[in-house]
C-alpha cells in the first residue's frame, strides 16, 4: 500500500504546471500546492493503515490494496466501499471532491465490463491492464472529460480552428498524437495520471474528439494552466483553514502534440462508444455513489456548523432558528437516505458489478444544485453579519494591546474571543471566501448542468408504475349517464 512520502516523492518529476505565467519548479514545495497534496497524501496513509477497513484482497494478486479501486462484487463489498468512501471523505470533511477514490471508482467499473469497449488495437486489453496499474501502483487520477468552452451550442467540429477541443493530430503504428485542450482537471496538478475523455454527447462528424485516454501528468508537450490559486493567499491556518487545507486546483490541459502509446487508449474514434464507457459499464452510477458519499459528508460538515454558531450565540431555542436548523436537517438527510437508499436497492448486473440503485441515486443527485445553496443560505442566515465583524487576522488575538479588546468586545457568555472568532473564521472561509465561492459554483455544476443531471433523475425514475397507477385510478370511474 502506497503512503504519503510514496505519493508526495512523485510529484517532482517535470510536470509543467503554470501559475501566474511561469511553470511551477517543484509542485509538493509550492505554496498553491502543497496543502492539497499533503491531504491527499494522509488519504494514501489512511488507506494504508489496516485498521482502518479500507483494503481488500487482490483477487488477482491475493495481494492487499484500497477497495476502493476494486469493483464491488456482492453487498457486502459495496457496504464496505461506501464505509472506506466515508473514511477518506471524513477526513477532508467532504471539501476534497476529487480525492483518488472518485476516478478510481470508473476505472473499477470499467474494468468489471470489457465488453463495452472494442477489441479492435486492444482497447478491451488496454483497459483491463490499466485498471491492474492503478490497483497495483495506488495511483492517483484525475480526469478531464469537458471540452472547452469555446461553443456551447455546438459540438468541435464546427468550431474554427484546428483541433480546439482535444483530438487525434496523427495515427501511428505505435499510438496516437493529440492536439488541443480539456478541462476540468480538479486535482490534476497533484495527480500520478489525468484519463482525458469527452461526457458531453458529441456527434458523428466529431470522431476525431471522441477518444478516451490516460496520460502521465508529466508527459511532453503536456501543459496544465491551473485557476488562480487560494491557497497561497490564506494568510493562517486559524484565518483560513479550509482554504490552506483543500484548496482543490482546477486545471486546463493543453495537449501540443502530446504522443500517446496504443496502452493508455481505450475509446478510439468512437462516438458511442464514449457513452458505452461511462453508462453500460455502471462507471458513471459508481462514481456518482462515491459523489454523492462525499456530498453528504460536506454537508453534515455544514449542518454542524449551523447547529454550533446557533448555539454559540444563544439562539438556537429560538422557534425561528429551530425551524432553519430543522430544515437544514431535512436537507441534508435527503442526500444521506439517497446515498443509502442506493446502497439498499443496488442489484447486480451481468457482469457482477455491485450497481447503486439508480433511482435512488439520481434522484438525490438531481437535487444537488437546489440543496447546497439552499445548505449554505441557512448558514448564512444564521450567522448573520457576525462573519464581518471579526479581525483580520489572528494578529489581534496574540498582540498585547489589541487582545483585551476582543476579549471585550469579541466574545460570547461562556465562549472565549478566540473560541468564538475561530468558529466564525470558519464560517466566513465556508461561505464567503474565494475557496468558498468556488465550492459553490463547483457543486452547482459537479455533475453537469442541472438540467443534465435532473434528465439522469428523469430517464432512471419509474414513471411506468407511476403512470400504471394513475391509468388504474383513471379506469376506476366515468361519468354517470
């Protein structure tokens, strides 16, 4: 089993990562980094630590490793994968959306259905063989599976220019060559890999688009262009200490004629065979469970804070405060029962991959971009403009003439200044930060456009015996003649 100092030691390794313009010299020692790759790194520790219920036996290998980048293959071994989900999520409290277990749960599901990819250039081979890699090497990946933002009414084909969204440059004996650019790669600049493929439906005159591919984070001619950076401007862990902990980088890659070897292909101009991956493999029900996990544990995060900054400011036997606290109750516990509702009601398919119920699942999913919001309103609600009025700093809690001051002035019956002003430090850094803003547009659209995501609520809800039901109830009188 992988730990931190395996993980950490990779990160050297030429990778060009680019920040304010210039490439970033040593990405485990930069200040936009370090603090994500540190947490990711006390996950592989977790991991690592038996005690922790998080391995498995290899049943290739009879080896130990994470399960959570094994198929599950029976309930039990799906209640297992929701409980490692729900150590790696408790660990970053659900602020980490892209910890290793969330790719890692499509390349599982991949790999329990070869069947979905061509046996043509050993595209069915190439992906049992990398699904052994990452068990094997505990590797770390992100993806990038969204074109840029170029057009949003039109797929790459019609765009000007030449391979703007990333596609096939050259086909050789040996791989391809790719030219152009993918985003969203949250995580990559941290990851071992980035697997880079396309989830928005494309058409047929875009097959040079629609490939599906791992590539080192270090390759040549691989560029990732990381959003600005909040970690480097939380001024303290006690002033931001989500921010200098879970900064996420989100990246755009450019790929300048990048060379990828026929190995690391494993969807080649094929259209519908970039749905086949992601849908008949169960890979996008999987991966979304795991969402989901991490979705819930953020926001029980969130309920607690709610509850504490109640309490700490003696209003939480207030009829109005309980009935925000109780809705924020509701709230969270949808995404709670779905996650568990998916677990109850998933069934095998024909390959034996453990699938999550996917009414139970999309429908919790569906209301994501309504829930969160709605999370942190009440929060903020609750907390008022007590998020504004505290200090700048920690400074004024440790200098000897601007203490007493907060003491006075800052503090609640039976809080401290300082206990009360790190609760609302933490506040602010969860709601109105530039971390926390991102946080906000980040679940809005973490699994699409809620339109998307509401129409994966729609074609996996049983309207059937909904319908049926009403047809019965509708038979059931006429008009009296």
């Amino acid at each position: 089993m992988r730990t931190s100092a395996d993980y950490l030691s990779t990160l050297d390794d030429g990778r060009v990562v680019v920040v304010d313009g210039e490439p970033v010299k040593d990405v485990a020692a930069h200040p936009a980094f370090a603090p994500i790759a540190s947490a990711i790194g006390r996950l592989f520790d977790l991991a690592a630590d038996d005690t922790n219920a998080m391995q498995a036996i290899d049943p290739a290998t009879g080896a130990h490793v994470n399960r959570l980048f094994l198929p599950p293959r029976g309930p039990e071994e799906l209640t297992a994968y929701r409980q490692a989900v729900g150590v790696w999520a408790g660990e970053t409290h659900g602020w980490v959306g892209r910890s290793p277990d969330h790719v890692g749960a499509f390349v599982a599901a991949f790999s329990a259905h070869p069947e979905a990819f061509s046996e043509e250039r050993r595209l069915r081979a190439n992906v049992a063989a990398f699904h052994r890699r990452v068990v094997e090497n505990d590797l770390y990946l992100s993806y990038a599976i969204i074109p840029p933002q170029v057009s949003r009414a039109t797929t790459a084909h019609a765009w000007e220019g030449d391979l703007v969204q990333v596609g096939v440059k050259e086909e050789r004996e040996d791989g391809i060559v790719v030219r152009g650019a993918q985003m969203l790669a949250t995580g990559g600049a941290v990851a071992d890999e980035i697997l880079v493929s396309c989830i928005k439906p494309l058409q047929e005159e875009d097959a040079v688009f629609a490939n599906s591919f791992t590539v080192p984070v270090n390759a040549p001619g691989l560029t990732l262009y990381c959003r600005r950076p909040y970690a480097p401007g939380a001024t303290s862990e006690f002033d931001y200490p989500l921010t200098s902990r879970f900064d996420e980088t989100d990246a755009l890659l450019v790929f300048d004629d990048v060379f990828i070897p026929w190995k690391d292909v494993f969807v080649y101009s094929d259209v519908a065979g970039l749905r086949r991956q992601f849908f008949d493999t169960g890979a996008h029900v999987l991966g979304n469970w795991q969402a989901q996990i991490r979705l819930a544990t953020k926001l029980r995060f969130l309920a607690g804070l709610a509850r504490k900054v109640a309490a700490v400011n003696g209003v939480d036997r207030f009829p109005a405060v309980v009935e925000k606290l109780g809705e924020l109750a509701s709230l969270v516990s949808i995404v709670e029962s779905g996650v568990l509702a998916a677990e109850q009601t998933a069934a095998p398919d024909a390959q034996g991959l453990w699938r999550p119920g996917a009414q139970s699942l999309y429908g919790a999913m569906g209301l994501q971009s309504e829930v969160h919001p709605r999370v942190i309103a009440i929060l903020r609600e609750l907390v008022g403009g007590g998020v504004l009025q505290v200090p700048s700093s920690s400074a004024e809690l440790a200098g000897e003439k601007t203490r007493a001051d907060m003491e006075l002035y800052v503090s609640s019956p039976g809080v401290s200044a300082e206990e009360r002003i790190k609760l609302f430090k933490l506040v602010w850094d969860a709601v109105g930060s530039e971390f926390a803003g991102r946080h906000q547009q980040y679940e809005l659209f973490y699994a699409g456009a809620p339109f998307v995501v509401k129409g994966y609520a729609y074609r996996n809800y049983d309207f059937g015996s909904a319908l049926e039901s009403v047809e019965t109830f509708l038979a059931s009188y006429e008009v009296k003649r």
